[in-house]
DNA sequence: GCTTGGAGGCGTCACGCCGC
DNA sequence: GCGGCGTGACGCCTCCAAGC
C-alpha cells in the first residue's frame, strides 16, 4: 500500500500493495510457470518485471514534502549526524550504538566480525587514481586494475545500499507519522459530522 | 542451558533510470 | 550509448525472546 497513499498515488507499476502481498504474487507467478521449460529464466525475468522501478525514497518524500507542507524534505546530502563529507575517511566504523529490535542499544565493541571486515575494502590504500587506463600494459596491470575498479565500485555501492537503507527508514517513519495524523483528522471530521447531525435534526420529542 | 523463529542489519548482485 | 546512482532481492549474520 505504500505507492498509493493518500493523496498521493505513487502507484507502483504493477501492484498496489506492494509491501507484504508482493511475495505473494511472485510465488504465485512463479508457480504458474513451474511448468514452463527454462523456468529459472522465465522466473527471474517475471520478477524482475513485478519489481520494476519505483520512485527513489528522496524522490517520493520531496514530492509528498511539496504536496503537504509539514512533511520534512529528505535531503541531498547527508544532515543529521554526520556532518562529514562522504570521502573514504568516512568508511571506519559506522556509528557507536545500534539500537535492537526490543529496543536496546548495544555498544559497537560487539560488532560481529563479519561486520568489521567491511571497511577494510576501505579504498585501498589511497591509489585510487593512481594509473590512469592508457599507462596500463601488462596483463597483471590490467588486472590489478580491473580489481580495484571492482573494490571501488563495491565500496560505492556499500555505502549507497546504506545510504538507501536510512532513506527508507526515515520514509517509512514519515508515512506513519501522516497516519496517524490523519486518523486525528478523520477521528475529529466524523465528531465534527455527529455533532452537526445533532443540531440538523432535533428530537422530534 | 539449548533450540528455534523473528527482526534487523549488512554486503553484494542485478537492473532500471538519468544525466552527460 | 555509457557510466554512475538508487534500490529490490538474496543470502548471511547477530541478537533476543519464548518455549522446552
């Protein structure tokens, strides 16, 4: 239902519901075609399809932000917390307290290990650019830089599938808070609406 | 204490969109 | 047309609470 909120209408392409009936809907495409030959292809291309695009978050909630005023705008950049440039620096250990699914906060020392690895892909070690493509000659060059596009490129999308994460959170939390604003609201029309039934029409008695 | 299931987070891959 | 970005999906991990 996200797509197709209230005055909204960010219908995603294929369904409405898009949050919890989505699976669904795949597993029951995905049978429907169990029969087919190449299924696993024909399986993954449907999905892909069901899964079209969407709007990005920032998009959706700018638009929301425009349509009704006190809706925060995500923004650009990074704002809230860390104030620091997005630069390789920024890759050391995210932050120091997580906070647990009941609630809890847990200091970063417990960090899982396979957590802590994550930076050390951490831009290696400053020779980004360091050859350019056209001084490369040897085979173990082209490689070695094809590696380290590969370790640029997943760092990149490290930190952009967080970045997403965060978008996500924080649109999700803003969809709530409109719910339960407009509940008010519609709590408040519908006395309003009693309230003028009583004065329309008196008691006959 | 052990097991189990759910929740939440992370890294990676795949792919559509968009700006150049 | 191409490269970069944003995001869904997937698989993995940890943590926690409940049941035994």
């Amino acid at each position: 239902m996200w797509w197709h909120q209230h005055n909204l209408c960010f219908r995603h392409p294929v369904e409405e519901d898009y949050s919890g009936d989505l699976e669904e809907k795949v597993a029951t495409i995905a049978e429907k075609d169990e029969s087919a030959e190449s299924e696993g292809v024909i399986d993954s291309h449907k999905r892909r399809e069901i899964l079209s695009r969407r709007p990005s978050y920032r998009k959706i909630l700018n638009e929301l932000s425009s349509d009704v005023p006190g809706v925060p705008k995500i923004e650009e950049e990074k704002s809230e917390e860390e104030g620091t440039p997005p630069n390789i620096a920024t890759m050391a250990v995210p932050t120091s307290i997580y906070q647990t699914s009941t609630g809890q906060y847990t200091a970063t020392g417990d960090m899982p290990t396979y957590q802590i690895r994550a930076p050390t892909t951490a831009l290696p070690q400053g020779v980004v650019m360091a050859a350019s493509p056209g001084s490369l000659h040897s085979p173990q060059q082209l490689a070695e830089e094809a590696t380290r596009k590969r370790e640029l490129r997943l760092m990149k999308n490290r930190e952009a599938a967080k970045e997403c994460r965060r978008r996500k959170k924080e649109y999700v939390k803003c969809l709530e808070s409109r719910v339960a604003v407009l509940e008010v609201q519609n709590k408040k029309l519908i006395e309003e609406l009693e309230t003028l039934k009583d004065i329309c029409s008196p008691k006959t008695d």
